[in-house]
C-alpha cells in the first residue's frame, strides 16, 4: 500500500444492509469506494454494538481494496491479533480507549497492519503529539463515535494542526462522521486525505440500485477535489 495522499473515499458500511454485507462491499467498489471502513461497536466504549473479528474475517474476501477496521472498543490490545487474523489492511484504536495507546500502536504495526489512532471531537490534537512516527493515519471524528447519520462537528482547525504537526512523514488524515458533499470541501481544504461516509454514499442506493452510490461518492470526491488542500 504506497503512500497517496490524493483524495480517498471510504464508505461505512454501517449504512449498508446487514443482511447483505457482500453484495454492498463488491458494490461500493464497483462504484468507485477507495478503501472499504469497517466500524467495530462494542456497546461499552460507544453506546452501539456492531460486529466482532470473525465477520470482518468474512467481509475480507468481498474487499478488494483497502479494509479500514476502526475499533470503538475497550481494551483494544486482547483483540489486535484476531483483526490481523481477519485481514484487517488498517487498524485504527481510539486514544481514548485505555492509557496505553502508544503500545497499542506498536502492537498494531508488529501484527503487520497499518496502524491508525482516533480522535474523538472532545480530545485535542495535542493528544497525538508524540504518537506521529508510531502511527500511518490519524482519524479525526467529526461526530461522537456510535452512530451513523449524525450532525458535523466542525473539526477543521483540528485538522489543520494535525497537518502542521505531521509535517512530511506519511501519515492519512481521515474525516469520519458526518461527511457529504458540503462537508467534504471543508476538510479536503484543511488537509484532510481520507474521507470516510455512511449515509452520503448509502443513501437512495441499493445492490439492486448500485449506480446511485456511485453518484454519491463522485458528489463527495468532486467537492474535496475542488476545494484543494490549503
Ligand atoms: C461513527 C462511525 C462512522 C459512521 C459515519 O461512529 O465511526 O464511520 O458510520 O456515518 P455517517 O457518514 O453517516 O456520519
Ligand atoms: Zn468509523
């Protein structure tokens, strides 16, 4: 996985259909998705309960391009070889889930993943500072983790700091939470790189109508593409 920093939307499959895991993930490739995000609940550190390793296990084989697991879970490390194990690509842990984040991290890169550590909107970009040169991306939640469909949270002067702390290394700045077309330009301006969406690219869509997520994640990536990192 060569470092790119061009624009790359990853739609949640929290907004498919649970019944239909495959068909959606080969759907939103076909449509045009760059990397595949998996959003893991465990109704303790978020208030909802998705899925464990051994459907991720199963959503591998339907992935074709990046699988980007992002835990909502504590404690992370007891699970961090059962998602090499399912093939996760990415595996992002929340530096609000247990004291240990820089080990975790560490942990994550030596199970042979990309390694990513999230924000939450309350936690500020500080929080990362000494985490950069342990970490391959860095998830700036826009909304408070739990469910998909909610209101942005303006976190753009986060996300330009991170940038500016960053500096050259190749670390992703991933956007999740309420990202659409209006929002995207905002984020893709501050230097933002991965935007992750649910419902944008879910919405009015189907398998039966897959042509209609392919028109969502254009609008989304014609308006990071026009707004430009600053
Ligand atoms: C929220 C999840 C998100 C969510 C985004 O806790 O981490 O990935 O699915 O959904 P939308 O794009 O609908 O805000
Ligand atoms: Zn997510």
């Amino acid at each position: 996985m060569p470092f790119d920093r061009s624009i790359k939307i990853a739609p949640s499959i929290l907004s498919a259909d649970f019944a239909n895991f495959g068909a959606e993930i080969r759907a939103i490739e076909a449509q045009g998705a760059d990397w595949v995000h998996v959003d893991v609940m465990d109704g303790h550190f978020v208030p909802n309960l998705t899925f464990g390793p051994m459907a991720v296990k199963a959503f591998r084989p339907h992935v074709k391009t990046v699988m980007d697991v992002h835990l909502m879970i504590a404690p992370v490390d007891p699970y961090i070889d059962a998602y090499a194990e399912a093939g996760a690509d990415v595996l992002t842990a929340h530096v609000e889930a247990g004291p240990h984040i820089h080990r975790t991290l560490q942990a994550i890169r030596g199970a042979g993943m990309k390694a990513g550590v999230a924000l939450n909107p309350g936690t500020p970009a500080e929080a990362v500072a000494h985490l950069l040169d342990l970490a391959d991306l860095v998830c700036v939640m826009t909304v408070n983790p739990g469910f998909g469909g909610q209101k942005f949270i303006d976190m753009t002067a986060k996300v330009r700091s991170l940038r500016a702390m960053i500096g050259d290394r190749p670390v992703h700045v991933e956007i999740d939470g309420g990202v659409d077309p209006v929002t995207a330009p905002l984020v893709a301006a501050a230097g933002a790189d991965v935007l992750v969406a649910g419902s944008a690219v879910f919405k009015g869509g189907s398998v039966d109508a897959p042509e209609v997520y392919g028109r969502n994640i254009e609008a989304i990536r014609a308006a990071a593409d026009g707004a430009g990192a600053a």
